[in-house]
C-alpha cells in the first residue's frame, strides 16, 4: 500500500481543532488553571466544604479539557511527522499506520465534539430523575421499572454515580415511581433529553391470553445543584412532612428504613421523597435538596416563559404524548418521535444503550435553534 496524499485530511483534522479551541474556550482555561490550582493549594480550603467543592471540581474539569485538547494537538502533529517521514523516506510500509492514525484522531474529535451540544447553564451538572407509570396498570409499573434499569445500566457504563433515594413498588409488579440522582459531568445535559413519557409495545407477560399491550411511564428531569440552589428560599410553613417505613420498594433498589421522608411543598404540589439514607434527618435533607432543585427549573421556566412545569411539558402519561416508543410486537423497533432516530435493537437500548438518543436529541435541539 503506498502512501497517498493526506494534506486535505490534516487540513479538516486542523480546522477541527480550531473549532474545539473555541467551544472548549481553551485561551479561557489556560488563563483560569493557575488560578483554581492556587486556589486549590491554600491550607484553609476545606474550612468551607462546599467551596472546595467547587474548587477542586472545576479545577479537575479545567484539566481534563486541556490534556484532552494537548492530546489532540499532540496526536495530529504525530500523524503529520509520520506522513512527512515516509514522503522523505519512500517508505510504503508506514501507509497503514498513518491511516490507522488518521482514523483514531478522527473518532476521538467525533466525541469531543458532543461538547459543544451542550449550551445550557446546568448542562454539566448532576442530575436528579424520577420516573412514573402512567396508563397501563400492571405493565405500566412494570413498564417504568424497565426504564430505571435501562438509565442505571446506562449511567454505570458512562462512569456515573447513580444515587437511588425513593423507590415505589406496584401492586403486583414493577414500581409505580422511582426518584434519583445522577452525578457525573454533563449528567443534566444528557438526560435532559429523556424528558417526556415513553411508550412501550409488547406481548403482555401479565395477560394470559398473550394478547398484545401498551403501556405508558412519564421521565422527569431537573439540574442538581449540590449543596441546594442560592435562588430558592423555601418557607417551612408551605411544606408537609410525612415520615413513614420503607417497604424496601424495588427489591434490592433500597434499604429498608424506619425513617422515609415525604415532602410536599403546599403552594405548587410538588412532592419529593428519600427513604435511601439511614436516618430520618438525613432522608429529609435529600428531600430538601430534590425539592430545592424542582423549585429552582420551575423558576428557570417561568422565567424563560415557557408553558411546561417542573421537568418539561406536562402532558397526560398516554396516548398521544410521547416522546419515545419502545416496540417489541409485531416487529422490534425505538424510535424517537422528535428526532426521528430510530433503531431495530431495543434489546440493547433498554439494557442501557440509550445513549445515542440523547446524542441525537442534542443535534436535533441545535438544529431547531438555528431555524429560530
């Protein structure tokens, strides 16, 4: 195999460098690093918890952009060495390699350049989740817990920390509600897309005259911010406290405690549970955070003059409202009623392969943006 001209591919891995420097905003972070890494260094930090927090989680997200963005300068300056040795030298049996190097450069910027998707103000914050089966009776609950197990599986694949607060079990089968946190970088940004209720399609396991069934559970996603949102005041007089036993919900989702949590925040109806934690203290505190968090977007909203509520537009969890259809009979199939993506495997999305949902809800949202 000779080698052939590769100028026009480091020209375009060029100019994607050029477009990385801008939407990781590097001539920011460099600026920024010496100043959280003196930051960082002072003896007192930790005198403030929630500040060194912050501090050291910047400064380890301003570090991860900077080697990921020197790696790739770095990887294309290696590429264009090789090509330029095997120019000098006549040497056919680098084309292989410097091929195998153009590819590699190109898959990692196909990643990196799911960051500059994200636009939103808590898009690289944690996020808290609850899902909630909708029309459908039993195969709903069932319906619902399927989709926890399918973000869990998810979140474990991307590295994120899951924190599971409140598990709800059905009557019969599967869960009726299920609240948690989701904590790794851009965790928000990602599962903002599943906002919206889900459709599933199948063969009924509870009917027994195998008769097909749809089943319906609704997706709530709101940002997590650690430590409760500066923005919200809550007066205790508009809440409702409820302490109750865990029934260990969800089978090994839970702990069992004597010590559930139930808050009901009077002026909006917004409920939030935790029965995780092994104290009723700590269940309240959780509880206190997921509310503050549900407060803070729907401020965000109201703001904005948006018409939807806490996670998103709150519509009927049924026909005719989802955002997402699962189909298992007569033929298999995902698709996204938004984005159009569509896939013939959901057995590898409901055992955590969702991500590419959320990727093409990202450039779809980016798309429609661009339209306005």
């Amino acid at each position: 195999m000779s080698v052939r001209d590769i100028s026009d591919d480091l020209g375009a891995l060029r100019r994607r460098l050029d477009e990385a420097a801008h939407y990781l905003k590097v001539d920011e972070l460099r600026a920024r690093q010496p100043q959280l890494e003196t930051e960082a260094s002072r003896p007192d930090l930790w005198d403030d918890q929630e500040r060194a927090r912050k501090v050291t989680g910047e400064l380890t997200a301003v570090n991860d952009d900077l080697a990921l963005y020197d790696d790739l300068v770095t990887a294309i300056d290696d590429v264009a060495t090789l090509d330029e040795m095997a120019r000098e030298e006549g040497d056919d049996s680098l084309a292989d390699e410097i091929e195998s190097g153009l590819v590699a450069v190109s898959a990692r910027f196909d990643d990196l350049e799911l960051r500059s998707l994200f636009s939103g103000e808590h898009d690289e914050a944690d996020a808290v989740c609850e899902i909630q089966s909708g029309a459908g009776g039993t195969d709903s609950q069932d319906w619902a817990e399927m989709l926890l197990r399918m973000y869990l599986r998810w979140a474990e694949r991307r590295g994120f920390d899951v924190e599971l607060d409140e598990v709800s079990a059905g009557q019969e089968a599967g869960i009726t509600t299920a609240t948690f946190i989701v904590k790794g970088r851009y965790a928000y940004g990602l599962l903002q897309a599943e906002r919206g209720v889900h459709r599933l399609v199948r063969i009924s396991p509870f009917d027994s005259n195998a008769r097909r069934h749809t089943a319906f559970a609704s997706v709530a996603v709101v940002p997590f911010l650690d430590g409760g949102d500066a923005e919200i005041d809550i007066d205790e007089k508009d809440l409702r406290i409820d302490t109750y036993r865990s029934s260990g919900a969800g089978g090994q989702h839970v702990n069992v405690t004597d010590s559930a949590v139930r808050i009901t925040h009077i002026p909006t109806g917004i409920v939030t549970s935790c029965q995780n934690e092994r104290s009723q203290r700590q269940n309240k505190e959780r509880a206190m955070q997921v509310l503050a968090a549900k407060l803070a977007d729907l401020e965000r909203e109201k703001r904005a003059d948006e018409l939807a509520a806490i996670a998103g537009e709150q519509r009927e969890v049924a026909w005719g409202s989802q955002i997402r259809s699962y189909v298992l009979q007569p033929y298999q199939m995902v698709k996204d009623l938004r984005t159009d993506h569509e896939v013939g495997n959901p057995e590898a999305v409901l055992d955590g392969d969702v991500g590419q949902f959320m990727e093409s809800y990202l450039r779809w949202r980016r798309a429609e943006a661009e339209k306005d």
